[in-house]
C-alpha cells in the first residue's frame, strides 16, 4: 500500500499545479494583429477579447469589409497565441505525465 499513498501524493501535487496553470492563465494576456499592425485585438486568458484598437486610417467611408476581415485576422491571430500559451502552461504543471493523453485532463 506504501505505493499507493506514494502515487496519491503525486496525483494531489499534479492537481496543485494544474489549479496553479489555470490561476496563471486567467491572467494571461496575449495581443492578435492584421494588416501590418493596422488591427491588434486582445484577449485574456479566459478567451474574453477585451481591446481591439484600428489605425484611423482604416476609419475611411467604404473600408467596412477591410475592417471586418482585418478584425478576424487579428482575433485569430490572437487565439492562436493564447492556444500555444496555454498548451504550454498545461505542459509544464502535467511534467512527466505530459502527453499520456490521459482520460479528464486537458493535455
């Protein structure tokens, strides 16, 4: 039995630093851009987007499309640093167990 309590203080410590990965992630910010930086859009670590800032220029009388798909861009821009972000958040706080794939945890 001495393994077992020996595997349950490891699963408790892997828990501990998933909890702490999730608290860094929500303070995670990461900003998305298009357009040669004409669009930048921010996201928090949640996914919220919470910014998005447009080059004046962009403001012009027809250049409503532009701007749309500049917008996009740059969220997905955005989202897939965040991704990257918290795949490697997770990595780190999982340690040996990484990539096991196992059942119920987010790696």
């Amino acid at each position: 039995m001495k393994d077992l309590g020996s595997l349950m203080k490891q699963a408790q410590a892997m828990q501990q630093k998933l909890a702490d990965a999730q608290a860094r992630l929500a303070e995670l910010s990461v900003e998305g851009t298009s357009g040669g930086g004409m669009v930048k859009v921010t996201l928090q670590g949640t996914g919220a987007l919470t910014g998005v800032v447009l080059d004046e220029s962009l403001l012009a009388p027809g250049e409503g499309e532009v701007v749309s798909d500049l917008i996009v861009a740059a969220h997905a821009d955005a989202k897939r640093k965040l991704d990257e972000k918290q795949a490697e958040l997770m990595r780190e706080a999982a340690g040996p167990l990484a990539g096991m794939k196992l059942p119920g945890m987010p790696f």
